[in-house]
C-alpha cells in the first residue's frame, strides 16, 4: 500500500531520466510529482499544500538551475515551517 505521507518532487529535462526516477521511488512506494522544467515545478509548488519528502532536481535545466528549485523548496518549505 502506499503511503500519503512519501511524496517526491523529480525535475529533469530528459524525459528517460524522469520516467525512471519515478519508477523508482513509485515501486518503493512514494507519490511521485514529475516535472520537465523548473519553471513547471515551481508553479506547482507554489500551489502544494502538501509535504515533499524527497526532492530530485537536475542541476543544469535548460531555462533554469537545479539550484533555484532547491533554494525556493528550501525556503517554502523548511523557513516558512
């Protein structure tokens, strides 16, 4: 059975990459959010209500940086807890 409580967030712009990380934690039992573009993620995050466990995010996206994702789930998550 799955968990509510195991949710991931996976950000890459290679599609293989992405289908594969989400086969992964999906079989070990996470909610999988999977996006192609950091400027689609952050969008849904803005809108999340709920928690994010685990955050995979390619570092070099086309029109954005792993390290943007990362500093926004940081700050939405960890400073406004």
């Amino acid at each position: 059975m799955k968990s509510t409580k195991n949710n991931a967030l996976i950000v890459d712009d290679d599609e293989l990459i992405r289908d594969l990380m989400r086969d992964i934690f999906e079989s070990a039992g996470y909610t999988v959010y999977s996006f192609a573009s950091g400027e689609e993620a952050l969008a849904f995050l803005s809108d999340l209500k709920i928690r994010i466990k685990i955050v995979l995010v390619d570092y070099d996206l086309k029109t954005s940086t792993g390290a943007e994702i990362i500093n926004y789930v940081f700050f939405f998550f960890v400073m406004r807890s």
